[in-house]
C-alpha cells in the first residue's frame, strides 16, 4: 500500500488553499454540490474548525475538516480523497490524523454525517451508525459516532 507522508494541520493560507481546492474538486465538481453548501462559515477566517491536507509529491490530494462541536464532541466533515488516490489508505490516514488531533484537543467523541456509499469506510475505523438515513445537498446520509480511546 502506498503511505502518504504528508497529512498536515492547516496553518497557513496556503495550505488551506489547497485544502478547499481538493474540497472543490471532490465535492463540487465531481459530486454536484452546490458551492454555497460545500463552503460555509465554518471556513471563515477567524473560525474555530481545524483543516487537515494530504500531499503526495507536494500535490494536494486530500483533505478534511474538524469541527468543535460541544465540549466533549467533535464533528468530522468534508472528508475529500481525489479520485486518483481513492484505495490507498489516505482517507483512513486523514481519518486517524483527525483523531489524533480530536484527542490532543480534550475531545471524547466524534460525530459524522456519512454519505451512505461511505458507511463501510468509517465502519472499519469504529464508526456506529444512528438514526435514519437522511438527504443533504441531494445525497443520501447516515450520522455515525465514535468514542475515542486514550
Ligand atoms: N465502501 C466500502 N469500503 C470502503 C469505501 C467505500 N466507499 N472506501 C474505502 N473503503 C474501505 C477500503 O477498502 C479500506 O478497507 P481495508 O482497510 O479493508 O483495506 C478502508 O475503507 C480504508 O480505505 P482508504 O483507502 O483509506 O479510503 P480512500 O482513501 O479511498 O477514502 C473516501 C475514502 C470515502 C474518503 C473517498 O472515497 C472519497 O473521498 N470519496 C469522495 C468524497 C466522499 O464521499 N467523502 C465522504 C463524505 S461523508
């Protein structure tokens, strides 16, 4: 399996540049969804959420967003893997990165709104689905959540 190196905390506005631009390409481009939905407040300047971006070769390939949620929770969002690099364990990577990060913050747990097609994905890193399926942005959804471990 290919490891990716380089999964980072957004610090500059570089590389959050190239987070949305992955975000762009992956969820607006390739999945339809509006750019008023996919872009919001969260994404302002000045928010609390923490961006995450993956290289390969100094090229963004990945990215995802944590969000403060209540003070034990935090919210996974905008988990992005560019087509090209979908099977090689980097959405797992990022996944684990934000743990890592979610634990180095006090939280407890993590929630997700999953795309239904990605319920596997998060299941095999210990995600529970809850409740009923549900639409956002046209696409079917299922909440999940995970008790994170010391
Ligand atoms: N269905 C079932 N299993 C899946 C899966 C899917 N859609 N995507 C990944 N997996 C499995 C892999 O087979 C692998 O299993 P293994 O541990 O047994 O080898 C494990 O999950 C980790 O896969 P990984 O290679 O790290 O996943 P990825 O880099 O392809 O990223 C997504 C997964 C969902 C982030 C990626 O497909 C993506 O960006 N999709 C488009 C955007 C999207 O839908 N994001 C989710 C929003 S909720």
């Amino acid at each position: 399996m290919n490891k990716v190196q380089d999964i980072r905390r957004v610090r500059t506005e570089q590389e959050k540049a190239d987070a949305f631009a992955v975000r762009q390409q992956v969820f607006v481009v390739e999945q339809n969804v509006p750019p008023s939905l996919e872009i919001d407040e969260h994404d302002r300047a000045g928010a609390s959420a923490i961006h995450f971006v993956a290289y390969r070769d100094d090229k963004p390939v990945g990215a995802s967003r944590l969000r403060f949620y209540d003070p034990q929770t935090g919210k996974v969002e905008r988990v992005a893997v560019m087509e090209s690099e979908r099977g090689t364990g980097l959405g797992r990577e990022l996944m684990l990165a934000m743990e890592q990060t979610a634990r180095e913050e006090g939280l407890t747990q993590l929630k997700l709104n999953a795309q239904c097609h990605a319920q596997r994905f998060y299941e095999k890193l210990g995600y529970q689905p809850v409740g009923d399926v549900f639409e956002e942005a046209g696409i079917d959804h299922i909440s999940m959540v995970k008790k994170l471990q010391d």
